[in-house]
C-alpha cells in the first residue's frame, strides 16, 4: 500500500539484562559526553546551586499523580526510586540493593538497602515500600496504576525483604520501578496535602522552601543522602520556562547556568560557545488523538488519510531544522521494538483525498489540535497547512503543558494534542499508556484485537528473541492499522550549558538526572 521510503541505518545498542528470568532493554545511539566530564574532584565547588531552566513545569509534585513523564526532572532531585536506570537504559541497584525473579516469574523478591532515612528522618523499609505501592495503585488521580497493574500484593518478608507477587509475568516491571511507580514518598507526606508542593523522599536533595507552581522549584542538599558521592552541588534552582529560546537567552546572558532547549535552539547554543549535549532518545513527537470528539476519525480511512497527507519530512527540515527522523513508528530504527517490515507512509496527498471520500468526507472535516508552547505550534501550523491541502481544516491552539496534560488524559476534553512523548526505559510503558484500552494517552480507548493480543504475549514473553520478535510485530500492525495517534519524527534531546557545569549527560530516557553534577570554582 505504500512505498518505502529509503533510511539510513543507525547502530543502537541492544542489551539483555539476565535475572531469574530475562529482561530485555535496549538503548538508542551512546549519549553525549558528559560536560567537561575531565573536571578534578579538587575543581568543584560545594557551595554552587545550580541554577537551571526547564520547559515542562509539573502541575504537583506527588510522583504518583503528577500527569506527565516530564516531571521526572525535577520529581527525582527529590525521590528516589527502588530500580536506578543508567544513562544506557540499563537497570541499576537504588533504593533496592539487588533483586531477583522466581522461576515462575510470579515473585519479585527486592532486597532493600539498609539505613536509609527520609528527608523527615522517617526510616526507609519494606513496609514504606508496600504502603507506596498501595498508594501508587489506589490513589485517586494515579498516573502510575498503569505501571503496577502486574502486581497483585506484597508480602514484607522482613524489614529490608519485600516480596511483589504478580498476576501475570511482567518482563517490564523492574524497569518500571525505574520510574515514578518506583518512587518512594515518606509516609506522613503520603497522606499530608502539601505533598503536592512540599513533599518529602529520600532523593539527593530535600525541598528549600514550597514549590511555586509553574514558576520555581528550589532544593538543598540532603546530608544523609545514602549515596554522598552523587551529590555534588549544595542545590538546585528549577525555573520553569516554556518558551526554550528565552530560557537559551536567559543561560546565554548569565542569568541561568543550564536548562533543556528544543530543536531550533540547538545552532544559536553552539554559536554561542555554550556546551550542547545533544542526542536520539527513545522520544518522539506525536498527534494523540481522540475520535470521540471528532467522529471522522474513527474510521481507519480517515486516520490513513491524515497520515498520508503530512509532509514529515518537510516538517523537520523546515520547522526543527533537521534535528529529527522522519518515521510512523513509536519505537526507532536498530531499538529492538521496532519493525523493519513496516512501511514508512509517503507524503501522498492525492491518496489521501481519495481516502477521506471514500470514508464520506470529500471535502475533510474541522479539527482542533491542541499543543504546549514552544516548537510545538510551529509544528501545528505546518502540519495544519498541510491539511488544508486535502480539505481538512485545523484550528491551531497553545495550552500550558499541565493542563493540557489533565484536559486529555482526566477530562477528555481535547480533540487531538501535538505533543514530544518522552522515552519510557521499556516498550510496554509506551504501547500501555498510548496504544492500549484504558491507557491514559489514548482516551477513546482505540486499539486493534491483534493489537491487543500481541501486546499481552509480549508482555509476558521471557526470552528476549522472542518478545522483540512480538514486539515488531505490533509495531507493524500500528503502522498496517492506524491507531488514535501519529507519529511525526524522532527528536532530538538537547542540554545547554555553561563552562562551569560538569558532569551532565544525555539520558535514553530523555529525561536527565543530576547524579554527579556539579559545578566548577
């Protein structure tokens, strides 16, 4: 039905983690060098707070409400979770020291780290870690639910031994834990009202202050921190800005010493001689859509046609300045998830019109597309002129990321949000949040029986051969049978930053954390 497009191999890493039973993770391009990673330990200084610039401001600071991925950048400079992740994807010891699976896949025994102390010097042990989970799965508002469906109790064998009994083999949970499912919130904070702009966890840094919602976030060192050797500044200033190319002119003019930029800033940092990490993630920008507000699209045709009649191609090279890969695909080319057999849809307008005829809609149907501002309106107005082309008529609106964020996913409000969805460290958090019934991502609940059946095979598929041949299974059946969402183009993540800081890198995840940053005297 289409004609492939020609693409240029790009080598990832894939690596399989071995347990009782077998995980399978793997990892997009190597991550920049970290900046002046060179820096003598004698060079830092204590007393620096890091003051930086992030576009996504979090509506609440509960790790388990908050309705954006996003907000792990500032959530884990306070929580810390019971699975690290590396900047590769790989699964680290955290809070949990080791782990192990039963032979059944059933039971995942977490063996915790001794000693560790909240930020209200409340003791960390198994018990706190069944009351989070508890927590994470019935609280109301939970954006982690999703995550810890798998588990179906726990059992606190002893003060630093907890068992997750689980109702199905989950080969993903350990790196869900990674995340914030596996965060860890002191129990008085749990349940005090403040949590959502004064919490308490056991991360590197404690809260200096309340959080000024959408504006600041400031945190200081945490001395009992377990792992002292990972706290290298003495705090850190989040100011939340969502227009990236101010927040580059804020770093450039002094005023802030780093922060995440977007595509079009990329060449203005370099050609100010700041230090640019930048690299391919496991993110992609995206339409997620919902048909029961626009009835037109439930019909497959329809979501065929407005697929065909978007240029990516043009829109990378003319909107984000080449920093991006054209693809239809949620997962990207070498990643074991992806499918070579897929076909990569054509910029094919006349297609398309014949499409929407087809369907009933010769002369195309209005369309509101909501985005966060920044790149992402410039994107909706390429991709709304393009439209136009084929008689579908899009009305273009800017929306605060949090609120837009609670409009899709809690009151359903949103016809369609064009959006970067940030990488999730395995395939099975992305196709349950965007792809699958009930996921928060896809609101009309949209998804093919195939789907569906391939989804719960792999999901349970212990052999990593065999789960990435599942995998690329169903990202071809997304490709075959458009689902409620459009993929654009792989992005690309990008830090800019000042001479003084060290020690940032980029992160699979997309999200980047502050083990190990500091900054020079």
């Amino acid at each position: 039905m289409f004609q492939r497009s020609r693409k240029t191999a790009q080598a990832m890493a894939v690596v399989a983690t071995a347990m009782a039973v077998s995980l399978s993770a793997c990892s997009p391009p190597p991550a920049a060098t970290p900046t002046n990673a060179s820096a003598a330990a004698g060079d830092l200084d204590p007393h620096a707070v890091l003051r930086y610039v992030y576009p996504n401001s979090p509506g609440t600071l509960d790790p388990h409400v908050v309705n954006t991925a996003y907000a792990n950048v500032p959530l884990f400079l306070i929580f810390d979770r019971l699975i690290h992740m590396d900047p590769k994807g790989d699964p680290t010891p955290g809070l949990a020291k080791s782990w192990e699976y039963s032979k059944d896949g059933l039971t995942l025994t977490l063996h915790l780290r001794s000693g560790v102390k909240f930020h209200d010097g409340a003791a960390f042990d198994g018990d706190v870690v069944k009351a989070n989970i508890e927590h994470g799965k019935e609280v109301q508002g939970s954006f982690v639910k999703t995550d810890l469906a798998s588990i179906d109790s726990v059992n606190v064998v002893d003060p630093l031994t907890v068992e997750l009994k689980l109702n199905s083999a989950d080969v993903a949970l350990l790196l869900k834990l990674s995340d914030r499912a596996g965060a860890m919130i002191s129990p008085k904070s749990m349940s005090d009202p403040k949590v959502n702009v004064h919490p308490v966890g056991a991360g590197m840094y404690e809260m200096d202050g309340d959080y000024q919602v959408g504006v600041k976030l400031k945190v200081k060192k945490w001395d009992g921190y377990w792992d002292p050797a990972a706290v290298k500044l003495a705090g850190v200033e989040m100011s939340f800005m969502a227009d990236t190319t101010a927040g580059l002119n804020a770093i450039k003019s002094g005023g802030i010493d780093a922060g995440q930029i977007r595509e079009p800033e990329i060449d203005p940092a370099k050609q100010a001689r700041l230090n640019v990490l930048e690299g391919y993630d496991l993110g992609f920008q995206n339409i997620i859509m919902n048909p029961d507000l626009v009835p037109a699209l439930k019909d497959e045709r329809v979501r065929l046609a407005v697929n065909l009649a978007i240029d990516r191609k043009a829109i990378v090279d003319g909107v984000v300045f080449g920093y991006g890969k054209p693809t239809n695909q949620p997962f990207p080319e070498g990643y074991f998830a992806h499918s070579d057999a897929a076909e990569q849809y054509p910029y094919d307008p006349e297609q398309a019109k014949k499409l929407l005829a087809e369907a009933g809609y010769p002369n195309g149907f209005e369309w509101t597309i909501d985005n966060v501002p920044g790149p992402g309106t410039r994107i909706n107005e390429a991709i709304a002129d393009q439209l136009s082309k084929v008689g579908i008529k899009v009305t273009v609106r800017q929306t605060e990321a949090a609120a837009l964020g609670a409009a899709l996913s809690e009151a359903k409000t949103v016809a369609a949000a064009n959006v970067r969805w940030t990488g999730r460290p395995d395939p099975t958090s992305t196709l349950t949040l965007i792809y699958m019934p009930g996921g928060p991502q896809n609101p009309s609940n949209m998804a093919s029986e195939n789907a569906k059946t391939l989804f719960d095979k792999q999901k349970i598929e212990i052999d990593p051969a065999k789960r990435a041949a599942l995998l690329g299974e169903l990202s071809k059946e997304l490709v075959d049978h458009p689902p409620a969402n459009i993929v654009l183009f792989q992005s690309v993540s990008a830090i800019a930053a000042n001479q003084k800081v060290v020690g940032l890198q980029e992160w699979t995840s997309g999200k980047v954390e502050f083990r190990g940053v500091g900054m020079t005297k």
